[in-house]
C-alpha cells in the first residue's frame, strides 16, 4: 500500500503572519500547499495587517518562542523536513533563533546529501534603508555558510557582500563574493535597480547563479516586463515559489537531489541550471498574478467605498488604506497562475 | 474593468493555529482558500501542534489581545466580511470577544440583509466530557442569538440546548429547543453517537435543520459510512467547508442570499434546503480526504520511523506521536476531493 502513496515534501516555513491580507506567511503557506508541499507554519509575528497601511496591531514572537515552538516539534518527531523557507523575523535574536533551526537540520541530516535544503530570504531593507534593527545584518552574515539558496534584493545583496552594487559588474562580484566567502550554493539577487543596455526601461531583472565546485559563479537574468504599481508580499511570494519550483527542477535531473545543496554538475551552463529553469516558471506566475491583482485593483476599491460608512467616505485621506487593500496580491483567485501558469520568460547568459 | 473582475468572499477564520499538522485554522484557511475564499486567520492560539500528541509548546492569545487583532483591522477598513468561521477560542472570555467580534459585524451589516453569515462552531467537549472550562459554556449560549449557523457535536448540542439526547426523538426535541429558545436559524449536529433501525453500524449520521419563519425545526439527515481510524481537525474541516458550500448553496436560490440568515421558504421540504445539499457536499468531500488519509498512514508512518535515530526507534512507547502524526489530515494532495469530490452522499427527511 505505502509504494502506491505519494507523500507531499514537507516544508518549514518561518516568517510574519497577518490576520487580513496576503503578506508573509499569509503568502508563502498558501502557495507552498497550492504547488503541493506539506507546510509547517511558524509564525514570527501575529499582526492585523501588513505595515505599509502604517497601522497595525498585533504581537511578536519572541526568540524564546521561537525556540520554544520548535522544540515542541522536536520532541514529537515533527522536524523531519525536507525543505526550509524563512523570511521576515523581528530582531537579530530572533534572527539567531531561526538560524538555530536551520543549522540542526542541517546537523540532522549531515549523512544524508540533499535531504534538507534551506531557502534564505534575508529580509533586511530596500531602496538603499534597513528596515530592522542594524544588529540584523551581522545576524544573518552569520548564518549565510548554513544557506542553500538565498533570495536578497539588491541593497541586501550589498549589506550581505559588503560590495556596492551599481551596475552589473559589481552585481556579478557581490554574487562571487557571497559565492566564495559564505560558500553558498545558490543565489537570487530578486530585484535590480540599475538599468542595462538591452533592459528597456519598463522592465525588470533578476539575477541568479549556482556556483560550480570551485565556488566560480554561473551567471543567468531574466528580464519581464514591470507592472507600475507598488504590491507588498512579493518577495514572499517569489520565495515560497522558488522553493517549490528548485524542488521540481532538481527532481528532473537524475540524482541531483542526492547531492548536497542540488549543486549542478560544472559543465552545466548558467542558463541550463536548475536554479534558472525554477526561477523563470516563478516569474511567469508572479507576472500573472501581479498583472491580475492590479486589474482587480479598481473593482476592490469601489466594493470597500461602498461599504463605508457615510462619515468615512468622507475621509479622503483614509484613501491610502482602501488602496493598500486593495493592492493586496490576489492569490485565492489565481491558483491556476501559481499551479500552471501560461506565460513564458527565458534565462539568457548575464 | 470592475465587472469582469469576480471578487472572492471575505470570510474571517478565527480558530487556533497549529505549526506542524493540520488542525484549527491550519485546516480551515486552506480549505477556505482552496475553494475561493480570501481569509483573514485570526489564530488564537499558536501551538507546536494539536493537543492529540499529548504534548505541546507554544502560547494562547487573550482575549485582549484577539480584541486588539481585530481594532486593528477596522481602523484600516479591513472588517467588511462576508462571512465568519469560528472554532476552538481558549476560555470563556476569549469566547465573549470573539462574540463582541460578531455581534459587531451582525450590526454594522443590520441594514443589508444576509449580508454577513456567523458560523460557530461552539468548540466544548465530547463524548459526554468537557474539555474547556465550566464558565465557557454560559459564554457560549449568551453568543447563540447572534449566530446564523452552529455545529454542535451530539454532547455540545446536550449542552446548549439542555436537552440529554439518547435517541433522534431527543435530538430533534434539542434541534427545536436551540431554534425556538435562542432563534438560531441553521444547525448541524456534526456526530450522533446513538443507532437508529435504518442506520447500520459502521455509518455515521449528521442531522441538520433550518427553521421555518415560526422557528420550526425541519431535519434531515445524512448517513455515510464510518472510516475506523480517530484523526483531529474533522471538525474544523467540516466548519470550513460548510461555511463554502452553504454560501454555494443558497447562491443558487434567486434571491435567498438577500435574506436574513438565508432562510429558505417556508414550503421547502427538509431535504430541499440549501443546507442539505451544501451538507452532502461537504461529508462527500470529508469521507474522501479521510479514506485517503487511511491509506496514506502505513507510508507516513513508515517514512518516520527510517528517518528517526536509532535511539529514538528504539522508544516504541514514543509510537503515539508516530501515530498522530500520520493521523494528521491528508489536505494539500487531496485538493481535488475538497473541491468537487466524485462520490454522492443523499439527505433523506430525519
């Protein structure tokens, strides 16, 4: 009977939770179970809503409870994990504790190659501004050497690699840094914000490598095209995504998953990874769903006017959280984006 | 653009959260989701994982707290709910603040008729035992008046209703008395322990009602084969789909979803109602995810077992938790038996 049963990959995933809306947790957990993984859900905060509506209310988790949670899982055999994804955490402790997880998994499946993988999205800042506490980064340096694949955005990228990155020369250097310092299998740099000469203006790029054994970056972009309207979430989105798309596309190659950190053979070329593969299906569901969130967008906004009281309609300065909301990624809407989507972008050499 | 665009229902979960396995909030966000919900899970509680392993961490939400959950997303315009799903809420005052929660939106919406649906289910205790304190059952009676549907197990409905029920003729009486007495207008009695001439052994029956506009029960039931195998969070699973499938269900009906509670007419036979049909449904969907969670349990439980150390294998007397965990809901790989199962289940009058 068991040989006819396909188990689903089971996940640990760490990062905020919101009662309203589709950020963090609220994301990654949806679409890991949508693409079929098994999801543990650690919650790093419990908040009302995401902070770019500028109010919320809510609790966080201390590092303590972090722990303390997780060592419940322990002692019942829950932690049996194929795969981590960890994202926003409050505070370098807290950051400490989710490394902490990482690094006994790590541990505990030492003699196993390729059976527990952690992605590392090292939520810190953009736009050239931390948003946590400046202790974060030292935090999250020090875990990097335990990371499979990490997912930062270009300022975070910079912090990480103590690299400044303005074009795509030095974004390649920060890569082999954080490649041969960190020794960290693969990378994403998530967003870009300097322009190329073959990148149109209305696009945008990510940057991906796995390194080969000697820690030599192999370099893949994909560019798409923006869509010009601010959405919170994305980066959760784009991790959990990837953890499930990195799974599939390593399964495709006989025996990589067998190996540690699903490290590609060198002679495989940058745009032929796995990682670029993975990564260019999460883009074609990311344009999907983004392209139908901001055509929702109008239909979202008339339907919370009208349900307003007369005095709040009043308010037009209340204006900025009818449209946070009605900017919030729809997902429950557009499983098939995630699952299939139609779209198609293509990894060329960076 | 606004009327192309289908907007998902709002449906506000309040149940507690499990990191590991699939019980409370867990079960009911992704089911909610999976069949087209946009959710905002208040978790009230975040364990390590369900109390059923008989050991846990992890920390309870006040009430307080829930109070404030929930401020904060009315001060953002984030409370325009369709619908509410509640289930297990620690202690008697975290019960009253999820009803002041309800009780809020009830009059916030009391000018748009059948606008907003309260599912409660009155999470108490089984099997002729209390597994909450003695104070939250008044707490809970002093919230049914407010509540459109409930799903009282055979002992909760004992315990609302102060109707002992040892056969259907009692049951019926207990159905009549939580009509009459506290104007509830659906109800479901999710498990019946006592056996009928028409109602083999090895099936189940849940009994439901809708009451006329003279609070008149009209019951039926369904009876659908037993799966021999005790799993957590059945539920909370049959809450989320219910709460889905009655809002289908009386969406087919012209005009019934602009109407109080959606009660149906008067002349609608017990087995014509809404929440007959949207009742078959939902056990359909349960009987398969629980026959395929029976027959996934060899394979998880074998899977754990090879991935334990060889001092902890040798703990038989640590084979509960094994259990347990393989008892866990088999959800993200059964979506296509939440969403249309194949298998027919027929309400027949009570």
């Amino acid at each position: 009977m068991s040989d006819s049963v396909v188990l689903a990959p089971r996940v640990l995933a760490v990062a905020s939770h919101v009662v309203s809306g589709n950020v963090g947790n609220k994301v990654a957990v949806f679409v890991l179970q949508s693409l079929g993984s098994e999801v543990a859900a650690l919650n790093t905060v419990q908040f009302s809503n995401h902070t770019g509506y500028k109010q919320w209310t809510g609790t966080r988790a201390t590092a303590l409870e972090i722990t303390d949670l997780y060592n419940g899982l322990k002692q019942s055999y829950l932690d049996d994990f194929d795969m981590m994804l960890s994202g926003y955490i409050p505070g370098a402790e807290g950051v400490t504790a989710v490394g902490n997880i990482a690094k006994g998994l790590k541990d505990k499946f030492q003699h196993s190659p390729g059976k527990f993988f952690w992605v590392l999205d090292p939520v810190m800042g953009d736009n050239g501004k931390l948003y946590v506490a400046p202790e974060v980064v030292p935090a999250y340096k020090a875990l990097l050497p335990y990371a499979d694949l990490i997912l930062p955005n270009q300022f975070e990228a910079e912090q990480l690699s103590d690299v400044k990155i303005v074009d795509l020369d030095s974004l390649t250097q920060a890569i082999q840094v954080l490649h041969e310092k960190f020794n960290i299998p693969h990378i994403i740099i998530t967003s870009v914000s300097f322009t190329t000469p073959d990148h149109p203006p209305s696009h945008l790029s990510v940057i991906g490598s796995t390194m080969t054994s000697g820690r030599k970056a192999r370099t893949f972009k994909i560019t798409f095209p923006s869509i010009d309207c601010y959405f919170c979430g994305t980066g959760d989105m784009f991790g959990a995504l990837i953890t499930s798309r990195i799974r599939e596309a390593t399964g495709a190659v006989p025996g990589l998953r067998g190996r540690a950190s699903w490290l590609s053979d060198d002679d495989v070329p940058a745009t032929e990874l796995p990682l670029a593969r993975a990564a260019e299906k999460v883009l074609a569901s990311m344009h999907e769903v983004l392209a139908k969130t901001r055509d929702a967008m109008p239909a979202v906004m008339e339907r919370t006017w009208a349900e307003l009281k007369a005095e709040d309609r009043d308010h037009k300065d209340k204006a900025h959280y009818v449209k946070s909301k009605a900017a919030e990624l729809q997902l429950v809407t557009n499983l098939d984006s995630l699952r299939s989507p139609s779209i198609k972008f293509s990894a060329t050499k960076a």
